[in-house]
C-alpha cells in the first residue's frame, strides 16, 4: 500500500508514519516544517525502507502540482494548531487550514481514499452553552459561541474543512473519513499540550508548580491507540462519508488529577498553585466512542499512567530544558 501523510512530520502524522512503515508499507511524508520537525525522530524514519520525505508549502498549488497520484491512503493532518498559535495569530489559523484542504479537494483523484483530521473543538461552544451532552457523540449541534474568539478560529477552519470534504466526496466519488481527535497525547507533540506542558513545568523544578483549570475533565487518547482508530477506519468502507470521534473514553479525569499524576511520575513533590483555566477552554470534554467501537471493533489500551509515563520518559530525556 502507498500512503501519502500531508504533515507527516507533526506529532501524529510522525506515529502513523512508523506504524505504516513498521506495517510494510510505503509512505511519504509532505511537510513546510513550520511545526512538524526535523529532528532525530524523523532522521530514523527517513532511513526506513520505502519512506520518502518531502519538504511543501501545502497553501501553494505548486506544492500540488507537484505530487503524483496513485495513493490508496491520503491523510490530511496538517494544520496550524496549539493555544499559543491560535491566540497570537488567528488570521493564520483559518488561512493554512482552508486552503490546505481546499487545495487537496482540487487535486485528490476520484480512486484515493481520504483522512481528514478534524477535532472535538469543532462542538466545544454547544457543551459549553450548556446544548450539547457529554460523553458526546457525532450528531449534536456544532455550535460556534462567539465567532471573534480568537480561540474558535481552529474549531471554524476545522468544520469548514469537515464540510468541504464530506460534500465534495459525495459529489466526486472518492471515499473520505472525518476523525475528531479528542486530546489525543503523547511523546514529540511539542510543549503546547497541557501533559507536555505540565511535564517540563516538573523536571524544572517548578515551585509552587501552577495547575491551570484544576476541576476541569478531560479524556486522553494515547497516540497510538489513535493511530490504531486512523488506520481501521481507514480499512473500513462502511467509515466513508461519516464523522467518527477518536479518543479514549474509559479514564476521564480531572487536571488536577493529572497533575498529581505527573508530579508523581516525576517524583517531584512541589506546593500546588491552582490557576484559571484559560479563557474559552471548555470544562469537560469526553468522547462517545460507540460509533467508532460499532464500525471497527476499536478499543483503547493504553492506560492513562502509563500513557503518562512514556511521555514523561520522552520529554525527560529528550526535550530541551
């Protein structure tokens, strides 16, 4: 199988890769490097058999013009993410995302089958309007609360993008899955996410060590328990043309948990500061799975703790301090 990862040198797209190619398969990877990197990580996966690298600027049709087709498997997961970018320039946010997927719509031939990485920020301002349940599932309304939030420009560059897909799909024929990850973490996502975040606040002796959004819920995915989800829907016919959440809903908890968690992985005993979440974070956030488990038989299996502890390793002895 030939599989084309469209920001492949991010933190997701980088665990597809390995799993693709530890699977026998053919990737190659298309990145502008603006978050993906090209670090020593990268560096092994470039020297695996049958892995191509290429460096784009998926915003400019040269960039398309260039590509061949043929592939059985496209993965669009490339996409200006993290609160930090969100914030400092939202303008960039919609920009990159729109016209990354506009652009493949164009280009995508009628035989190869599409992944597009969506996420659950897309019906965050219906749970926090108090209209949408959680556990959520895919059929509630997405609601965005306040369109000039410089926050909501990822959740509105995403379901553009859901958008686009599903329908120019079912007007041209190609097959096309949406998968909304839901705080999908793990080791190389960067210092953006809150487990990283919380991670390197410990190994530098933070003290008092700050814990934003204490009674906050979440449910984290473990990377690879979502590549795992990617790659069966992906191998699904009854998946084409749907919306799936991809998360991990059997251990939802709270920040303040999580940073207890943390700090005891990194044997690490500071004086605890809570501090408001940032603005326009929701307060709860678990997926209903029951759709994903219903077309593949999906299950998560890596515990939180030791989804933890791997990451924590990494950052430990990888990460720059």
């Amino acid at each position: 199988m030939r599989a084309l990862l469209l920001g492949g040198a991010g933190f997701i797209g980088l665990h597809l890769a390995r799993r693709l190619t530890a699977d026998g398969h053919a990737v190659t990877i298309v990145d502008d490097f603006s978050r993906g990197r090209d670090d020593a990580d990268l560096a092994v996966l470039r020297d695996a058999p049958g892995v191509e690298i290429r460096s784009g600027d998926l915003t400019d049709p040269a960039t398309w013009a260039a590509l061949p087709h043929g592939w059985d498997q496209i993965y669009l997961l490339a996409a200006v993410v993290g609160v930090r970018n969100v914030e400092s320039d939202p303008a960039r946010v919609v920009r990159v995302n729109t016209l990354a997927a506009l652009h493949l719509l164009d280009w995508i031939g009628p035989e190869e089958k599409l992944f597009f990485a969506s996420t659950s920020e897309v019906y965050a301002g219906g749970v926090d309007l108090g209209l949408v349940p959680v556990p959520t599932a895919e059929d509630v309304p997405v609601v965005v609360a306040d369109p000039t939030a410089p926050r909501f420009s990822y959740a509105i560059s995403k379901l553009l993008g859901e958008a686009a897909v599903l329908h120019t799909a079912r007007t041209t024929g190609f097959p096309a899955v949406v998968g909304r990850f839901h705080n999908v973490y793990g080791p190389r996502m960067g210092a953006d996410h809150v487990i990283p975040e919380l991670s390197l606040r410990a190994l530098r002796g933070e003290d008092p060590y700050r814990v934003y959004g204490t009674d906050q819920t979440r449910a984290f995915c473990h990377v690879d328990d979502a590549v795992e989800a990617m790659l069966r829907l992906m191998d699904t016919p009854g998946a084409a043309g749907r919306v799936v959440h991809i998360g991990n809903d059997a251990e939802e908890t709270n920040i303040g948990d999580l940073a207890k968690l943390v700090l005891r992985v990194a044997e690490f005993d500071p004086k605890l500061a809570p501090v408001p979440a940032p603005p326009g974070a929701v307060a709860r956030r678990c997926p209903d799975l029951s759709q994903l488990r219903a077309l593949t038989g999906y299950e998560p299996v890596v515990p939180l703790e030791e989804g933890v502890r791997r990451t924590f390793a990494w950052y430990r002895d990888r990460w720059p301090r």
